[in-house]
C-alpha cells in the first residue's frame, strides 16, 4: 500500500520559552506503517488492506506555562487479522493531555510536566489503557539535563484482554547534547 499524508501546523511563536499558541491537524493514508504498529500488526506482509490515520494537537502557551492537548487514531477498524481487540478488528486512538511548566531551581533552568495519556483499543500494541507521568528537569550544566520521571500504568481490565494490574516506574536520566 503507498504510503502519503499531510501536516498542518500553525504556530504563534512569540519569542518566548513556549509558542503562546499551536494548533495542528495530520492525516496519513496508512497507520500500518507506522513504528508503534509494525511490531504489533500480525501478519505485516499480508495485510487486509491501509487504515488511514488521523491527528490532532492543540497548545496555549503563555510565559512559563503551555498546556498540550493531542489525539491520534485510526479512522476505520483494522480487519481483526491484522489487530484486533475483543475479536473484532481494533479502532486504535490515543491522547495526551499535558502541563508543562518552566522555572528556575537552584539559579538553573528547570522543567516540570505533568501528563495523562489514554488509549483505546490498543492492548495489542503493549499500551497501557491509562498512563499518568511526572517529570522534573534541570540543566545542570550547558548542554547536560539531569532529569527524573515518574510513570503510573494502568492496562486494560481483564475483560478487555489485559491484567487490569498497575505497575510504577522511576527513571532517572542524565543527557548531554552535542
């Protein structure tokens, strides 16, 4: 199947940390060919026919703060050989919802997030139903971040196919840019 789409982004880039506004909207002719599903798709070289996909984002920055708002999904169901949930073909989607914030810590630039992910009908891509994120950065020094997040998962309820168990993971990560 070819592979074609567009990206429309419109930003209102205001010098400051964060745009004060971006709006954006994508389409591709095949979701299939994407990272996140290649690995997860069943049979990739005999494929029941594309599906095309669908994103949206949203964000409102203002100073320090932006809030983010995103969405990506299948627009039709996959053929249940390729994906499937709950022995029907998949309507995969997920969103993020995000507060970032910029301040300073100890005289140094420093980064917080906050997130909430969801994803629909995506157990056969290893997601979990509900994620919730906490992340803390600080450049420590030029070009070196010293960062540390937190994960909460939550994976789809038994009935679904999934555990329905929780599971937390704490990252600590230092990165040097060049």
């Amino acid at each position: 199947h070819p592979l074609y789409g567009f990206n429309l982004n419109l930003a209102d880039d205001t010098h400051q940390e964060y745009p004060a506004h971006n709006i954006g909207l994508s389409w591709t002719s095949n979701l299939t060919d994407s990272d996140g599903l290649v690995d997860a798709i069943r049979e990739a070289s005999g494929l029941h026919g594309a599906v095309p996909g669908l994103g949206m984002n949203i964000s409102i920055g203002s100073g320090d703060l932006l809030l983010v708002a995103e969405y990506m999904g299948a627009t039709k169901r996959f053929h249940p050989k390729d994906l499937a949930f709950r022995e029907k073909g998949a309507l995969p989607g997920a969103s993020n919802l995000e507060v970032d914030c910029l301040f300073h810590l100890a005289g140094k630039k420093a980064h917080l997030a906050m997130a909430w992910q969801y994803t629909r009908e995506a157990l056969a891509m290893a997601l979990p139903e509900n994620r919730y994120l906490a992340m803390l950065a600080m450049d420590i020094h030029e070009h070196t971040t010293l960062s540390l997040e937190y994960a909460h998962d939550r994976d789809y309820p038994e009935k679904d196919g999934g555990t329905g168990d929780a599971s937390n993971v704490l990252t600590l990560q230092l990165a040097a840019s060049f």
